[in-house]
C-alpha cells in the first residue's frame, strides 16, 4: 500500500460538503498533500459531476495513484504554491476560482519512508537523501558534509528539539566527508544514544534533516498564508499535524485568522485519532486535525 490515509472520515466530513448548502457538492476542493490519494477519493464520492479536485504533489510517484475522473487537476509542485495555481488556473478559465475546502495532511508518506532508496530511514541502509522532491537540488547528505557546525546545530535544536544538538553537530562536522549514508550517519551518532533509545534520538536527526532538505516549515508558512485568500467564504480549512512545529504553526495561524476576522475555528481543540485507528496504523498516533472556516 503506497500510504493509509490518517483521520479519513474526519477529515473529509470536517470540509462540510455535504452541508446546509447544496452548492458545495458542485465546488471546488484542494488536496494540499495528495499522496496515496485517499482523502480526495473520499472527496470525489461526495462531489456532483460539476465538483473538482485539484490536488498537489511534489513526489512524481503520487501520480501513480490519480484516480480516472476527469474532476480531478494535478499539480506536480509544492503545495506553497497554492496560491500561484490558483491564479493561474482562474486566468486561464476566465474565471475568478475561489476554493470551498482545503485539506493538507502534512505527515511524510508511509511509501517515501517504506522506500529504502528515498533515505528517509534510519532502518536501511541507502545514501543519505530524503528528497520528497526528487528534483530538488539539496539532500541530507549535502547538509551533513557541508552546513557549518552552527547551521548543523540550528537545525538539530529547532527541527529536531534535540536537547544536546551542539555535541551532535560537533561530531557531525568531525566526520563531514564521510557520511554518504543512513548507516554511515547512524555510526557516527552512535555514542549518543543506547539502543533503547535509538528510535527517540535517530527520528529527531532524521526528521530535523527532512524538514531542512524539504524546506518544510517555509513551504507549511506559505501554505497558511495563501490558504487564507484562495478560500471563499465558508470555505474550510482542514489541516492534519504530525510534530509539535508544524502543529504549532497551524494553531497560531488559525488563532491570528479568528483575531484579524479571517476564521472562526470549528473545532477549539484538535480532533484525535481513536485507539482503533492507531492500532491498525501506528502512524497516526501522533496526528492532530485542526478545522477553521472562512468568514
């Protein structure tokens, strides 16, 4: 299975499309995160013949799972430019798109993780890449071997909230040059954790690194801000988290979207997946689904 989708049928409901008003099943959705393409089949059974889809994807592999339906726009780019899409593809309809519903499911996929050359990992033993966009120019291997030890140690501390980043960037900059791989980076981190604590420590190097590869706290940045002016009146925005930064960035967008008269939240707090989803997909058990309506 190329990715289970996390909080499907909370997620799909909290976009409200088959609401009060009838028009929603013909408006215009977006899959910020496309993936598997789970949450937007879930949309398209719900949509009228004159509904749509547009849904992004930086990963060429996530068009393999594109559904044959003809509602369905994709986009082989990063969901930042959301915003640009929408413009351009209102130009070149001839009309002034607004979108009904939004969702962004920002976990990294189980199929970029499940995929031992992608080098998103600590359990394989592939080069050290983590790419979701594998166009994109910087991998981890390049940040390793070549970041200076403060940028190293930036990262660490603020995308991995790693209490002793400066001890591990300091051993990173010993070894710059030799870390081509997972297992490479692995052995040169391996005095700082015991193997009870490996998947702890090594996920909070890995994901640190992914984030700085991607890019993905700027993108997510991007992503927030434009979402507030594609979205039409009623519209709704529907976000799943998977680590306290990203989380944090939502609910404070959110928080100033009520304060400045953009949102009114839908759900005060963040709707969590239950025991039973957790335990057929361990991936979940840190998701957050945050909702908030245009006003």
């Amino acid at each position: 299975m190329y990715h289970k989708a996390v909080l499907l049928d909370e997620a799909v409901e909290a976009l409200n499309i088959c609401g009060q008003q009838k028009e929603r099943r013909n408006g215009i959705y977006i899959d910020a995160t496309f993936g598997g393409g789970g949450h937007s089949k879930k949309i398209l059974e719900q949509l009228g013949e004159n509904g749509r889809v547009i849904v992004f994807d930086k990963d060429e592999d996530a068009k393999e799972n594109l559904p044959d339906d003809e509602r369905v726009t994709f986009i082989r780019n990063n969901f930042r430019f959301v915003e640009n899409y929408i413009e351009l593809l209102s130009f070149l309809s001839d009309k002034n798109l607004k979108i009904d519903g939004l969702i962004a499911d920002l976990g990294v996929s189980s199929h970029q993780f499940d995929t031992a050359e992608r080098g998103f990992s600590y359990r394989y033993d592939t080069p050290l890449d983590m790419r979701m966009n594998r166009r994109g120019k910087i991998t981890a291997a390049d940040i390793v071997n070549g970041y200076s030890k403060p940028e190293i140690e930036r990262i660490l501390k603020e995308y991995g909230e790693l209490g002793n980043a400066r001890g591990v960037a300091d051993e990173i900059i010993k070894n710059q040059g030799d870390i081509k791989s997972t297992k490479d980076l692995c052995n040169v981190l391996g005095k700082f954790y015991s193997p009870n604590q490996e998947r702890k420590f090594l996920g909070k190097v890995f994901q640190a690194l992914r984030i700085e590869v991607n890019k993905e706290m700027e993108a997510l940045e991007d992503l927030l801000e434009g979402c507030k002016r594609v979205l039409s009146k009623g519209g709704r925005a529907v976000f799943i988290t998977y680590h306290s930064l990203e989380d944090r960035l939502v609910k404070n967008s959110f928080r100033n979207g009520c304060k400045d008269g953009t949102y009114i939240l839908v759900n005060k707090k963040p709707i969590l997946p239950t025991q039973d989803e957790i335990t057929a997909n361990a991936r979940s058990r840190s998701a957050k689904l945050r909702v908030a309506e245009k006003i």
